[in-house]
C-alpha cells in the first residue's frame, strides 16, 4: 500500500499542492468605489531570450531543483514504462511531460514534477503544452502521502547521505503543503497557495527554509482555474486579479518555491527562465478542429466588436488588447479570491518585501479589487470559464440561465461539446459524487459576467461560432 500510495504521489501530483478547511475565516472585503475599470501599463521584461532553450528547460524540471531520490523510483519506474508516454529514463533522462528526471544541485539524480504538471494537458486526442489540466483532483488530501514519502526517504538514507540532501528541501516543503492543499471542488488549482504555503516557510532575504510559519494562512482554499499561457505574450500583469507586475521571469517562476535551496539558486534559475519567457511569447493556440460556419461567424464577429471588444480586444491582423481590470461591483463574479488576494495573510507583504521585489529585475504584488477581461485566443479550448472555473460551457457563459448550481463531468479528457464549446456535464441537486462542482460554495461561485444575457439565440450562436475562429 506504501509503495502504491508514494508511486501515485511522484507520478501523478508532485509539483503542486495547496489546502483547505471546511470552515471559512475571512471577513468580506471591501468594494472600490473610486473606480470602474483600470488599464494595465506595460513593465519593461527581461531579453531577448531563446524559445528551444526554454521549452526545454520547462520539461527539464531542474528549476525545482529538489526530489525523490531516483534510486528510490527506478525499478518502479521501469515497471511501468509502457504507462510513462514520451520517456526516455536516461542517458538523457526524461520521464513524462509532467514529471521530470533531473541533477539536483549536489549532483544526485532526483525526480519531480515541472510546470507542466498543472500547464499542460492532452485534449482532443493531442498533448497541447500551455494548456490548462482541469482534471487534477485536489480534493484528496496530501497530508498522509507527504508524511509517508518524508519517513521512507528518511529510513532509506541517513543525514550523511547525498540523496538525503538531495530530497530534504522538497520533503520539507511538501510536508508543510500537504495539510493546506485540499480544493473544496473539482476541477480547480489553487497556484496562489502554493506560492503562498511555501513562502510561509522562506527567509525573504536568501529564500532559505525556516520551519516555523512567518504569517497565518487562512485554512480555507481560494482555488481559480488554470490559464492557458499563451495568453502570457498579451498581458502587462499576471493573476486573474492582475496583481503581477513587473518582471515576468521572476513572476513565473512559482514552481521553483518548492525546491529551490536559495536565492543563489534562484538568480540561475531567472536567468534560464528569460529563454522560458521568449517560448510562452512564442506559443500559439490550437486552432479550432471542426467545420466553422464562416457566414454566421462573420455575424458573431460584428456582435463581438460591438459589445466585448472594449474589454477583450480585437483579433485578427490589427490585434489589440487594453489589459483592462474590471472592479468587483461592474463584474459581479464572485469576489473571495479578489478579496483574498488582495487582504488576507502575509503573502503580498513578504512578496514585496522579498528577494523577488527588491533585487533587479523587480516583480511585485499589486492586487486590485477586480478581475482582467482575458485575451480570448483559443477560448473554445480553454473550458470551464471564468477566473473560478466555475461556467461548463462557453454558452453558459453567454447565457447565465443556463449556468448549473451542481454540476458534473464524466471526468474523461475527451468528453468535449465543440458545438457549446466546454465539458460535457450533468446537472444534479446537490455536490455528491465525484468530478462535481459546487457553485454554492465561497470563491465558486458562478454568477456575474452576464452580459450575454442581452443576445437572443441565434445572435448567441453567431458569437460562439466567432469564438472558435480565435
């Protein structure tokens, strides 16, 4: 069971974990009255860079910097190789596209996940990198895995031994992940915990681990869904809140918080991550797979700059995006991760206090009581919508009526509507049952964003239909 359960940690949820409690302790923010909606100035960014090197250093993993001792996942490893898609486990290494064979520091060889455990996913019989997974089920607490994974490499290797070394900064960051990664849903990553649980543990200064918490975190887990980045290239701030300004290298750079060693570490690590930004400036969404009907999209488009353009931009050869955050009162989509982000905890403080902030190139935190309009470039790809994942369908999105309070998925990466553009879903009565999102919940929920609610059918259709041209 022990060998099962470690197994299922290291190959399926490595590289990112976060948490939750049943019970929320956060009082209401307060909503802006002195603004309607803000436009997002362009930061300088670190470059040029090399988009091969990126991409490759993406899969590598080295970035996390820190593992499973691979002396402890070989046989396993073998034994499942048929499993392990697009692997070669050394002489150059490799495992799958989400997790990575690489040296730590120290030389010893060590496993873990990259960034494209939760960026990467296969959809419509094709591996698309950038791509949001939607499928991870963080429900399922780490708590136990991470406390087993700790004691075995522990009994395995003593103080003195490299792989020890090797492993001792990811053990002790999964195990004070573990008991605060549990999503209330299905469906959802909450990247902000994991941003937020490891620098809990880290010196500001040089990024060391310190056992003992610098700030409470609230036990309730604020969870969006995961942004397909190739938008990366339109936007002057990350987050859904776009409270990511500044140098995007080092504001990329989240996975790293569980591993690296130290500040040290992490300016190599920025100075390979300019060649990951050049790559996410170079990706391109997928392209539509079905028949489009040119005539009727044509109608959508006209639909489109005349009612969402403001927000979302044009497409086309004259492209353009305003990068404008909408206040929480206009939007009217569910406020707790605006107002979590923005005023609970410690997080932005030692952020903007940290060696991210204050040493160049410079990247803060500056959360706004709003949420972006998104670049809408391969949006027919990219269900569940809004920023909580918490809309099925694009239709639903335009059509508010249609938005489930419970709803289902059969939890198959292929069971797509491409005619309604999103998951395939059953509505039910209450939040029993797997694969089932809860929109009743504080954070999931649904409503806001109703602007299609304007549009008759047919002019609905004809907007869907444009949407899938993006």
């Amino acid at each position: 069971m022990i060998r099962k359960t470690l197994f299922f940690v290291l190959i399926t949820v490595v590289p990112f974990w976060y948490g939750c409690s049943p019970k929320l302790e956060m009082a209401p923010g307060n909503l802006p009255e002195d603004w309607k909606s803000k436009n997002i100035p362009p930061s300088q960014q670190s470059g040029p860079g090399d988009p091969e090197r990126g991409f490759a250093y993406m899969k590598s993993g080295e970035y996390i910097a820190s593992g499973v001792p691979w002396e402890m996942m070989k046989k396993k490893v073998n034994k499942r190789r048929d499993s392990l898609t697009e692997i070669e486990v050394e002489p150059g290494y490799f495992l799958n596209y989400k997790i990575s064979l690489f040296k730590a520091p120290n030389g010893e060889k060590v496993v873990s996940g990259n960034c494209f455990t939760c960026h990467g996913t296969t959809f419509n019989g094709k591996l698309h990198y950038g791509l949001g997974d939607t499928f991870y089920d963080f429900t399922k607490s780490q708590k136990a895995p991470a406390h087993i994974l700790n004691t075995l490499v522990k009994l395995k290797y003593n103080k003195k031994k490299p792989e020890r070394a090797a492993f001792e900064d990811f053990g002790n960051y999964y195990k004070a992940l573990a008991p605060k990664i549990t999503t209330p849903v299905f469906g959802v990553n909450p990247a902000f915990r994991l941003a937020e649980a490891c620098v809990q543990h880290r010196n500001p200064v040089d990024l060391t681990y310190e056992k003992a918490d610098r700030f409470e975190m609230m036990k309730y887990t604020m969870a969006t869904d995961v942004p397909p980045l190739w938008n990366v290239k339109k936007k002057n701030a990350l987050y859904y809140n776009a409270m990511g300004r500044g140098d995007f290298t080092k504001l990329l750079m989240q996975s790293v918080l569980l591993g690296l060693p130290d500040s040290t570490m992490a300016r190599k690590v920025q100075q390979e991550f300019i060649h990951v930004l050049a790559w996410l400036e170079s990706l391109e969404p997928p392209r539509y797979p079905k028949t489009i009907n040119r005539p009727l999209s044509l109608k959508g488009k006209v639909l489109f700059e005349k009612h969402c353009k403001d927000c979302h931009g044009t497409y086309g050869k004259n492209e353009s995006y305003p990068n404008k955050v909408i206040a929480l009162p206009v939007i009217k989509t569910d406020p707790w991760y605006a107002w979590y982000a923005k005023d609970y905890g410690g997080f932005n403080k030692w952020y903007n206090q940290s060696w991210f902030a204050v040493s160049a190139p410079v990247s803060k935190n500056v959360p706004l009581e709003g949420y972006i309009a998104p670049p809408l470039d391969g949006i027919w790809a990219s269900a569940p919508y809004l920023h909580n994942g918490s809309v099925p369908t694009l239709n639903a999105l335009l059509n508010s009526n249609e938005r489930p309070e419970f709803w289902q998925r059969s939890g198959k990466t292929d069971d797509y509507d491409f005619e309604n553009l999103g998951w395939r879903f059953k509505s039910k009565k209450n939040a029993a049952g797997k694969f089932v999102y809860d929109t009743t919940l504080p954070g999931y929920g649904n409503q806001g964003h109703t602007y299609g609610d304007k549009f008759g059918d047919e002019e609905r259709k004809a907007l869907i239909e444009y949407l899938k041209t993006l």
